[in-house]
C-alpha cells in the first residue's frame, strides 16, 4: 500500500468517526425535527380552536390520510397561535402557504409550532400538507382564515 493511499484511508476513518460521533450526540441529546415536542396519544387529542386571552389562540389539528381536521380554521385579530398538530397515521406535512409555518406530523408526536402573525395579514390562507402521506396527498388542505 502507498504511503498517500494510508493517508486518505486514514482520513476517511477519521470523517467517519466524527460523523457517527455527531450523530450519537444529536440521538442523545434529543435531536428532533423542529417543533416535535411531546409523545402523545392521538385518542386523547381535542382538536378546534380554543381562544386563550385576547388575540390569543390555541389550535389543535389532527392530520389524516387525506384531510386536516378542523378543515377551516377562523381567528379573529390573532397575536399569536399555537398550533399543536397530530397526525393519526402517517407522516404529514402542515404548512400555511405564504407564511414561514412548516413543519412535519410525526404519528405518535404532538408538533407545536409557535405563530405570530404579521398584523397587515388578514383574509384567506390555504393549509397544505407537503409531505407525500399516499395518493391522496394532493387533496389534503385546509384554509386559515384570519378577520381583522
Ligand atoms: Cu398528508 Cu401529504
């Protein structure tokens, strides 16, 4: 073996090995995809919309093959949401379309996803789901609607 081919060897090693340590060090200090939060069972799961103080909302919304429930959600001069989405199957996606709320559905997680709504947005906004989830993903939307 050349002297150059031991080197790269050794460098692939090593790559190797930092590579894995990081993955090791994300599995155990709870790495996640971003909002998952909490295991949860999705029979226990309310969903609707629960208003919490003035213009502060909390919306619960299960994602199923092929829809989103509740499917059109209202929020009078909204501050900020909470959403916290479940997911009854499979991996979903939950995505307002023109806002930066993106997040994946893991079965078996509640994702929570913080929200304060720029104060000059109002009218309708379409949900979608951007996760492939099977044949009916393209239908799967539902519609925000914000009143000022
Ligand atoms: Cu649900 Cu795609």
């Amino acid at each position: 073996m050349r002297k150059t081919e031991l080197i790269w060897a050794g460098v692939v090693v090593f790559s190797l090995i930092i590579f894995l340590s990081v993955l090791v060090y994300a599995i155990n200090v709870g790495y996640n995809t971003p909002g998952i939060t909490e295991h949860a069972n999705v029979k226990d799961f309310k969903t609707g919309v629960f208003k919490i103080d003035e213009g502060v909302y909390e919306v619960h919304i299960l994602a199923a093959q092929f829809y989103f429930d509740p499917y059109t959600i209202t929020l009078k001069d909204p501050v900020k949401v909470i959403f916290k989405i479940m997911s009854q199957d499979v991996i979903h996606g939950f995505s307002i379309i023109g806002t930066n709320v993106n997040v994946m559905v893991v079965p078996g997680y509640i994702t929570t996803v913080i929200w304060y709504p720029p104060t000059n947005f109002k009218g309708n906004f379409t949900i979608i789901c951007d996760e492939y989830c099977g044949p009916g993903h393209s239908n799967m939307f539902a519609t925000l609607i914000i009143e000022r």
